[in-house]
C-alpha cells in the first residue's frame, strides 16, 4: 500500500510520520534533540546529533507503520525556519546550528534598524532584518568568527539539511530562500541584498532553489542501511514549517489566517501580490506568483513548555510513570482557573518578543491567594495576546474574518475557545495532530504526481474540523486584559534593556 513519509524537526523535538496517501497517520516516531545554550543568547545544536536522531526516528517509524518501507513513495522534511546551518566547502557541518531561538546579532540588528539600511531591506527583501534572519547571523559570524566564515561553503536552513543528509544533495525550496536574500517582487536571490548586508562574498553559499514538491534527490544507500529506507525512494525539496503547518492545517489560502501557536508566534496570510510592512514577512509562497505574509516572534507554546520543566517537574514524572499525558493531568487545574476571575499577566518573551530583542519575561498582578493555575492561565492568555498583536498587525494590510489554528496549544478546547474569544473572530482546528508533516507529505506526493497540487489534500477536511465561535462578553473582557497586557508591555521597553544589563554587570564583577 502507498505511503508517504513527513519529517518535522522543531527546536526541541525531530519527528518522523508516515501517512497513508489518504491522509490518514500510520506511524509517528520522535526523538529529543539537544539545545546547547553556551551563554546568554546563544541557542544552538550539533548537525550530526539532528541527523543522528532523525534517522532513529525514520527508522523506529518504519517499523510502527508494520509495512514495507518499500511502500514509502516519496520524502519531504519540513522544519523550523530562520536560525542558519553552515557546511564547509568539503561540505561537513561547520560548527553547531545556530537555531532561531537565538538572539547573539541583537546588537548588530538594533544598529541596522536605527540606519538607512532598515528601509533598504524592507523595500528589496520584503521584510526588515531580525534576530534569528540568517543576515545578521552571518554578519555576526563575519564580525566575530572570521575564520569560520571565511570556510563557509553551503548555507543551509534546518530541513535543508536533513535533505542534503537523506540525499547528499545541496539545496533549498522557494519558501526558505527567502528568509532573506531575495527580491520581494522578483521572488529570486539578490545580490544586491548580499551586499546590503554585507556578505556580498558569500553568494556563491546560497543553495540553488527548487518548488517545494520538486523531486531533488534519492535516499542514499548508506542512508537506507541506517534507516531502513529503500535506496532510491523519491525526496522533494519540502519546505518552511510556517507554511507547512497551515498547508497540512488547512489554513494555506487567502481570506483566512493561519496562526501556529508551536515555539514561535506564527501569524500568516496567503496573498496573490507582495504588501510590504515592516509588522510582517512577505516572503514566497509555494507556487510563483504568491506571497506568505507572516507577522511572527518567538513567543508563543515554548513559554508553557518552559513553565511545565521548571514548576511542575514532579507531575511530569507522574504523568510519564503513568503513560499519561501531562497536558491531560493539568488539564483541571487549568480550567478551574480559568473559571474564576484573575488579575495575573503573563509577558511570554522568555525567547524574544514583537519589541526587540531586550524584553523579557514577566509575571504581573500576582497576589499571594494566587496558585499555579492561576499562573498557567496567565502564561496561556499571554500567548494568545502576543498572538493577537501580529494578527492585528496583518489585519491592517489584508482581508481575513476566520483564523485555523494548529499547534500543542490547539489539543485543548479551552484554550481554542479562549483564542477565539481573544481574537474575536471563529477559531477552526482540524484534527491534524502532526500538521506540518502532513503539510511536508502533501509536497512529497505532489512531486511524484499522487497529487495535483501540495494544496489538493485528499481529505474532507470539514469533517475532521471543529469551530469555536467568539463569546460575546468574554471578548469584552479580553480587550480589556488585552489592553492593559499591551500598556504594560510600553511602560517596560524603556526598562528591558536596563533588567538585560544586570546580566551582563554579573558577567564582568
């Protein structure tokens, strides 16, 4: 029986899963990858333990799918964007992955922001330059690392490289491309925006571009001894996790917004012309001719995540002991506080924010009558509002009236309801539990013609979706909070970089 294979490596986690062509998940394997933190901003992962890691997922999802490898069409890999992966000119990682997590260049950006070079940027690629863009990673590099940037051979992003591991073949597709060398009207690789940055020296590093269902290589055969793959099986070039998670969502399409509630705020809009705002991406789309228009930071699920490893450890271990999920065993707790009124706030800028690189993180109007569900429920609304400034943000430039949301956070109905009610808008969530796969598996069985399209999903999606429709004084509420969430976010930015700099006086006593 065909089937197809998705790989979707995030930041904390690389996953495997593989589909029947129907839509329908046959296998899923995970592995835990390692996040290196040397110093204060600085995010990072070593290349060799992805693929490592990677590959066992491959390997133990074949054997829970209880078929023949054989029956795996064809292969894309999706996964988080921004962040830079460097091979040398022998092509051997260069150095640990720096992930999109990473804010090292905020200095170099906030000198780029105050110059004419902001506007510059903003006019020739479509969006202005940010923390994790593999602009200011590589000018950083440049201006810190001279001998490795001067061995830099092959700029890759994440599921690039997973695509060069699986086929020894160097490259990209048309959504990663331009992350930040493109011309935004074009929709090719610019010199000019090298040079704009720079780094004019390393245009010959960009891989060359392909579709995002375009066959680019075959596995391997050392590849398909270490997987259990056949040798030969098909892979396409795959594509940006944004737009593979609202393509495998159902939310890839103009009038609506996709919102990707994962490690990042992800906030997007399909358009059939370029509209350029320094409050959002515009960046290509999977078919020429379109753009994706994402309004992102990362704030969003990694604060519950963070929350749940440093406070509640102890029922972590008890759901695992008891094969229960974690999220199911905080559930009550969760909706209990969310039923009585509360004064906490929550800023989830653990890893960055929509102001700059220097906020971070903060808990407000705690008393001490509050509990841990009080403060969950703070860190939830806290990333739903910080999804609300981006969607908000698009709403100025394009016309959307519905959001389909995916994600960790989407599982819980109480927290899609109280999307809705925050945004103000229904709220759709298909049941898609690995979405971005699905989305990379999409690519992969359009390229070997299963498909017409990534966009013709064989599913009825309206059958496995559901709709929260906004309640009416809850809204009212939240524009409240909303409100006084943003207020305070105002009175902070002249004091974030001040909070940042204690850090700093500690490393230098």
């Amino acid at each position: 029986m065909p089937s197809l294979l998705g790989i979707d490596s995030g930041l904390t986690v690389t996953k495997a899963v593989i589909f029947d062509i129907d839509g329908t998940p046959l296998a899923v394997a995970r592995r835990r990858v390692t996040q290196f933190m040397p110093k204060a901003r600085h995010v990072e992962r070593d290349m060799d333990e992805l693929w490592t890691r990677t590959a066992d997922a491959i390997a133990e999802a074949i054997k829970l799918s209880n078929r023949p490898a054989s029956d795996i069409q064809a292969i894309a890999a999706t996964a988080h964007g921004d962040g830079i992966y460097l091979l040398d000119k022998a092509k051997k990682p260069l150095g640990r992955a720096i992930l999109s997590l990473d804010s090292r260049a905020g200095s170099i950006v906030e000198q780029w922001l105050k110059s004419p070079l902001a506007d510059k940027a903003l006019s020739l690629t479509g969006q202005l330059p940010h923390v994790s863009a593999p602009s200011a990673l590589l000018a950083w590099i440049k201006a810190n690392e001279p001998e490795r940037y001067a061995q830099i051979g092959h700029i890759l992003s994440c599921k690039d490289w997973l695509r060069f591991c699986l086929t020894d073949v160097s490259g990209t597709d048309r959504t990663e491309a331009s992350t930040s060398f493109t011309n935004v009207s074009t929709q090719n690789y610019s010199p000019d925006a090298l040079a704009l940055f720079n780094v004019g020296e390393l245009t010959g590093a960009l891989p060359p571009v392909s579709r995002s269902d375009e066959v680019v290589g075959h596995v391997t055969e050392a590849v398909a001894k270490r997987t259990g793959l056949a040798e030969g099986t098909p892979v396409v070039a795959g594509l940006h996790d944004v737009t593979a998670s609202a393509l495998g969502a159902g939310g890839y399409a103009e009038g609506v917004v996709a919102v990707i509630a994962g490690t990042y705020s992800i906030n997007e809009t399909l358009s059939s012309e370029p509209r350029v705002d320094g409050r959002w991406f515009c960046r290509n789309a999977i078919a020429p001719g379109q753009w994706n228009n994402m309004s992102i930071s990362p704030a969003s699920s990694a604060n519950y995540e963070w929350f749940l490893d440093k406070l509640c450890a102890r029922e972590i271990a008890s759901a695992e002991a008891a094969s229960q999920s974690i999220h199911a065993l905080l559930a009550p707790e969760i909706e209990a506080a969310f039923a009585r009124p509360s004064s906490a706030l929550f800023h989830p800028y653990l890893f960055g924010s929509p102001y700059g690189a220097e906020a971070s993180a903060s808990f407000f109007g705690l008393g001490g009558w509050h509990d841990r569900g009080d403060m969950l429920r703070a860190v939830l609304e806290g990333i739903a509002f910080n999804h609300k400034i981006h969607i908000d943000a698009l709403s100025d430039g394009f016309s959307f009236d519905r959001a389909r949301l995916a994600g960790g956070v989407s599982r819980n109905p109480i927290v899609v309801q109280m999307f809705a009610d925050v945004l103000g808008m229904p709220v759709t969530v298909t049941e898609t539990d690995e979405a971005a796969a699905w989305g990379a598996a999409l690519c992969a069985g359009a390229g070997i013609g299963i498909y017409a399209s990534p966009q013709n999903d064989p599913r009825d999606v309206g059958k496995i979706a559901t709709t929260y429709e906004p309640d009416l004084g809850r809204s009212a509420e939240y524009r409240i909070r909303y409100q006084l969430f943003r207020d305070i976010a105002e009175a902070m930015t002249p004091l974030w970089p001040r909070i940042g700099d204690l850090a700093n006086q500690h490393s230098q006593d």
